[in-house]
C-alpha cells in the first residue's frame, strides 16, 4: 500500500466555518497513518455492527469430564506515568522513504527516546515488526508501551487482524509487561473511516480479546475533542481514559506562544467530555516549516516556543510528535505535513 495522504481532507475539515459550540474545539489532521498493510493473521470474529461478545468454549461431549482449560493468567500492565514534563513521544518505524526501518535502527531511536527523559512510547500499528523490534527496545529500556491498532480508508475489517497480532505477541513474549496502554483507532471518524457506532463496537470487541488474553490495562480511541464532544453518548462508555489528538497549530486563533494554553483547556475539556476518566492527549506538537495557519506560524522558533509552552503547561499528560520529520508523507494543506519532528527540543 503507498503511503496515504497525511492531509487527506478538504479545506473545510480544518477550519470552522460557522461558530462552533466552543470556539477552542477545532479537528486536526491524521498525522501518523502507517504506509504498510498489517501482515495477514486470522482474525477476531465479530460481526459488525454488533457489540462484541466473547465467543463461548467449543464443549467437547466425550471430554466433559476433563480438566478444564485454565485461563490466562493475569498480567499487570504499566501503570500510566505521567510525572514530569514530557511523558511519551510517538515513534513510527519508517525511513523518510517509507520503507520499515531495521532493527538495529529501531533500538537506537527507542535508546535515543529513553534518554531525553520519556517514560513511554506511543505506536499507531503493529506493521513494519512494531511490536518485536520496538518493544524489545523499549523493555530493556524500561520504557512503557502504548500500543496502537490502526485503522485506515480500509476499515474495521481491515484492521482486525491486528488485535491478533498483538495477542500473538503478548502470548510469545510471555506477559503485558510495559504496556501501558492500547489505542483503537486514530482519528477515524474524523477522517470517515469509520463511524461512532461501528468504532465502539470495534473498541468493544478489541477490549474483550485483550482482557481474555490476560491484559487488565486501559483500552480507548483517539479523536479531536470536538469529534469526541460530538458523539460522547457513544465513545466514553467503551473508551477506560478519555483520549484526544489536541494541536494547537490547527486552531488558526492560536500563536505558537499560546499553544500551551491550548492544550491545558483542551484537556480540560475533555475531561468534562467524558466525566470521571482521566484526559490524556495522545497527540500533540508544532511544524518547523510550512506556511501559516492564520495566527499559527510554522517555524522552528515556533515549534521550539509551542513545544516549551505545551510540556509547561500539560507535558506530563502529553504525548508529543513526532519523533522526527517524516519525509515519506505528502506535504498536505499548509506544507506541514512531513515537519513534527521535535526529538531535538528534548536535548
């Protein structure tokens, strides 16, 4: 599959054109859609638009008496970590060409990540061996795992295989040991991938096989605020935390100098979205090059004052992108797309 448009969206999906109900809730782009179809694995059977139900034991009538099958032992998952000022980064492991980067490579970005000072890493998929290369790295690192099953213009269908894959993995690498969180969907009503409706669902569904296969951690989705204000009678019952993709540059109303601003009554926000979860933002960060967003400047004075404001005001609840430019996406509206990277500002 080639790498999709990061940007993929009219004009009209970033800016406003009416008052909104809240003139701080504004959509954000997709940012970290995976270039490689997950690999083949059996999928998680489950209907759509069902809720999920966990498929009872096939009774074997000669063997009723037998010993029964133990369940899977339970697991302890990471707690979430976010002390400090920076809590977790994204990481996707593509070249800037797109194609998967080697595990030796993968090991020294993951070493490079632990050493600025994140206590965890935040993947959107389980392609180019995700789940071995990166979080063999980042358990030896001691660095908490967010793991991610992606879904793209394919949809839920397409997705389902990597529920499997990470159960697979889980079960090889004998526990859930750093996993601090899994994340079902990136923005994927917002970028008509799927709906409300069929995203609980699939949440649902996803949530039962990782707590069948012993994972006792939070499962939820990520949206924009203003997606998940829209449909919360929906999505914060099946979501554990309430989760958002919270970018200031996509707000024409805001400076680089505000964005931390931002980002704390976004979080906020959301919050009240979802009464009683915790907010976390799973996405957040500034471009260095591009071209204005009204008041939102790109730059590299920029992003470093965003970046600053944003771990001030809400880094210990942020996950910050990206790890570095991604030079395999198409440039999108505003000639933004390729420039997140902000590793370097953790120097």
């Amino acid at each position: 599959m080639s790498a999709p448009s990061s940007s993929a969206t009219q004009t009209s999906a970033h800016q406003v054109t009416s008052a909104p109900e809240n003139p701080k809730i504004f959509p954000s782009p997709i940012h970290n859609a995976p270039v490689h179809p997950p690999k083949p694995a059996a999928p998680v059977e489950q209907p759509h638009p069902e809720p999920a139900q966990p498929a009872p034991p096939a009774q074997k009538p000669a063997e009723a008496a037998s010993k029964p099958k133990e369940a899977p032992q339970k697991s302890p998952s990471a707690p979430i970590n976010h002390s400090g000022s920076h809590w977790a980064m994204t990481y996707s492991p593509y070249t800037s060409s797109g194609d998967c980067k080697q595990s030796a490579d993968i090991a020294t970005d993951v070493a490079s990540i632990a050493a600025k000072g994140f206590s965890s890493l935040r993947l959107y998929s389980t392609d180019c061996n995700g789940l071995s290369a990166v979080a063999t790295a980042a358990q030896s690192l001691n660095l908490n795992l967010i793991l991610g099953v992606y879904i793209s213009d394919s949809g839920i269908s397409a997705a389902r295989p990597q529920i499997h894959e990470i159960v697979t993995w889980a079960d090889n690498n004998g526990h859930w040991k750093g996993v601090e969180m899994i994340v079902v969907g990136n923005e994927a009503i917002f970028n008509d991938f799927a709906s409300a409706e069929e995203l609980a669902s699939f949440v649902s569904e996803a949530k039962e096989a990782f707590k069948s296969a012993g994972y006792n951690g939070p499962v939820t989705l990520t949206e924009t605020v203003d997606i998940l204000s829209k449909h919360a009678d929906v999505l914060c019952p099946v979501s554990d935390i309430a989760a958002a993709n919270i970018h200031p540059f996509f707000n024409g109303k805001v400076t680089a100098s505000g964005a931390g601003e931002f980002v704390a009554s976004q979080l906020e926000l959301l919050a009240r979205t979802c009464p009683g979860k915790e907010a976390y933002n799973l996405e957040t960060g500034w471009p260095s090059k591009g071209s204005a967003n009204g008041a939102a400047v790109p730059g590299s004075w920029e992003q470093k004052a965003a970046v600053e404001g944003i771990r001030k005001m809400a880094g210990g609840k942020s996950a910050f992108f990206s790890f570095v430019d991604d030079e395999w996406k198409e440039e999108g509206e505003w000639g933004v797309e390729r420039s997140w990277g902000c590793s370097q500002l953790f120097d």
